[in-house]
C-alpha cells in the first residue's frame, strides 16, 4: 500500500507502511495505485476524521496488497481503521461502526454546542435520510431509459424528506448549528449525486423546487472537512461507470 500521512491542508505519501503506532485507515486506491479512490464511504470517515482533527495514516491499499489480518478478520472490506496497520489492532470495518469508533475515541463535548469536534449524533436526521443513498445510486446506476422516470420520482421523494428537515429543524446542518457525524454520512453522498448525476443523467438539484437542500448542499461544500477530504471527480467517473454496465444491473 501507499501510505498517507493527514496533515492540515492536505496529504502527503510516506514511502512506508507504518508497521506499528498511529491511527491508520486502509482504503481504495485510485487507478493508478497512488491516489485516493473513489469511495463515498471512504469520504465520510476522512470527513469525520478531519472534523475532529485527528492525524491519521491514509493508506491507499489495492486488493494484492491487503494485509492478512484485513483478509481474515474482515474479509478483505474497506475502509478500515486501524490502530496498528502491522499487526490489525483496534481495526474496525464498516462505516457506520467506524464513525461511531471516532466519535467515541474523541467525544463531543456538552458545551458550546458540540464545537469543535462536531455536533452529537442525530438519530433523527439518520433516519430521516436512511434511504437516501439507495435512492441516489438506483437513478444513477439505471441504464433503462423506461425506468428512469420512475427512479427519478424516488430519488426526488428523497430530496422532499432533506428538505422537509431542513425545514422543521431550521437549523444550518442536519445535526444544529455547527457540523456532525450526520453530514459527514451526508455530504459524499450529494457529491456522488451531483457529480454522476450531471455526467450521466443532465441531474443538477434544483434551487427553486430543493431551496434549502441547495443552500445546504454548498454550504457543505465550503467547509474544511469536505474540501481536505475530497476524491477527484474523474475517478468516480470512473468507478461509477463500471457499476453502470448491463451485468451490474438488477
């Protein structure tokens, strides 16, 4: 693999596995084998991460080059962190299990409204938007042009339930007044949608039909945790496409 070390403001490669000590999170490579690939999942960890500012190991890890113990503990899944990347201490796998790692690792604090680790956990806004994804991806990976109006109503009905929170909660992020674990899970997703969308469906949310989603959505865009976390478009592009093809339909 390629490891990463995360610093403010960006990464840089490490020529070396870290065989032992610091916080690792094994993930997908780009095609080229040295870049971050595309992977929503991944993008929702190394925005939690970067929410909490917590230094990290980001190892870019291709399937010849997963380690045993991510083989036989994990079945090989990423992302995944780690405590030590030699020996698989303290590894976790699945996002969800992974974000609740971090939160309870660096907890957010009672005071000041969750700054400046963030905004507690929010069932509600979790609920609220537990289909959205699949949503999402339905509509984009679809190649049969007479589903497309049927999954586009889906999709729209899930950007109604964004909305309809955003309304009732009258709040600039899903979980108050300043960032969380919720937009973190959030975020990668309106970049899939955004990106993909446009590419391959002519998809751009509309400000007038989705006004809050859309002010969200670019406020989202703006913060720290996004812009130091995000995964070149072309590679999603990339990835997505595949996932387009005939035998990935269902």
């Amino acid at each position: 693999g390629f490891p990463v070390r995360y610093q403010k403001g960006g990464c840089h490669i490490v020529p070396s596995m870290a065989s032992s000590g610091g916080l690792t999170l094994l993930c997908k490579p780009a095609s080229c084998g040295v870049q971050l690939g595309d992977c929503p999942f991944t993008h929702t960890v190394r925005m939690v991460l970067s929410l909490k500012g917590i230094d990290y190991n980001l190892a870019l890890t291709k399937p010849e080059d997963k380690p045993t113990w991510l083989l036989k503990k994990h079945n090989g899944s990423l992302p995944c962190l780690v405590n030590d990347a030699g020996t698989g201490e303290g590894s976790v796998t699945d996002t969800s299990h992974i974000i609740k790692h971090i939160d309870e690792m660096y907890p957010t604090p009672e005071s000041a409204g969750g700054a400046p680790l963030g905004a507690a956990p929010n069932d509600a806004a979790e609920h609220a938007l537990v289909d959205f994804f699949g949503g999402v991806a339905r509509y984009l990976k679809n190649t049969d042009d007479s589903r497309d109006a049927e999954l586009r109503m889906v999709l729209d009905e899930q950007l109604t339930k964004l909305e309809d929170y955003l309304r009732a909660a009258g709040t600039p992020y899903l979980g108050g007044s300043v960032m969380g674990l919720a937009d973190c899970q959030l975020a990668p997703k309106l970049y899939v949608m955004d990106v993909f969308g446009k590419h391959y469906k002519g998809f751009e949310l509309d400000a007038s039909v989705f006004p809050l989603a859309s002010a969200y959505k670019d406020r989202i865009y703006q913060s720290e945790a996004f812009k130091s976390t995000v995964y070149p478009a072309e590679e999603m592009l990339k990835g997505w496409g595949k996932a387009r093809a005939p035998h990935h339909e269902s």
